[in-house]
C-alpha cells in the first residue's frame, strides 16, 4: 500500500516563498511520474508541476520561473519550492500520480 504524506505549506504574502514536501511510503520504484496539483472551490483538480524518474520537469504556465519541483532518485519524495507567490496561488495543493493516489492536501494562501 503507497502512502503519501504531505507537510509545508500555509500562509504566505504576495512575493513570498513557501516549500511542499511530499514522502512517499510503500514502493515508490513503480512509480514513473509524480506531481503537484492544486484546486480552489468550485474549480477541477489543475496540474502545477510534474517530474518524471529521469528528472524531466513540466509546469504550467502560471508558475514557469517561480515554482521548482524537485524529488529523491526513486520519487520516494517530492518538493515544491514555490517562490513569487501571487494571490492566485492560493488553493489546496496535492501531490499525487497515477490520477488515482493522492496526498491529504496542503492550503497554501497567499495574501497581500
């Protein structure tokens, strides 16, 4: 059974930095592609960020140049450094992969 735990997060004002961990227990090795998703009420679940086993990156376009995903060799742990916040950053954020395993969520809210 894989587990993923989140931790970081909270508030944060515009142009602030804050940093998401993610730790993933069980066997992370089946594990190809993990990312950071984030969802505000009323909207679907958006990707933020991905990062592949062979270290590839993808972001969105909103976060290109602020957010940096970065993991252990086997994905076994997953950081979100997000710096520059903006108001619209505000949203609980996930990790997660496989569009069926999730962490619990993290709020991130950024103020002015």
């Amino acid at each position: 059974q894989v587990r993923l735990v989140q931790s970081g997060g909270g508030l944060a004002q515009t142009g602030g930095s804050l940093r998401l961990s993610c730790v993933v227990s069980g066997n992370a090795l089946t594990i190809n592609k993990i990312g950071w998703y984030r969802q505000t009420p009323g909207k679907e679940r958006e990707v933020v960020a991905t990062i592949t086993r062979d270290g590839n990156t993808w972001y969105r376009d909103s976060v290109k140049g602020r957010f940096a995903i970065s993991s252990g060799n086997t994905l076994n742990e997953v950081y979100l450094q997000m710096n520059s916040l903006k108001v619209d950053d505000t949203a609980v954020y996930y990790c997660g992969y496989g569009g069926i395993h999730w962490g619990q969520g993290t709020q991130v809210t950024v103020s002015l």
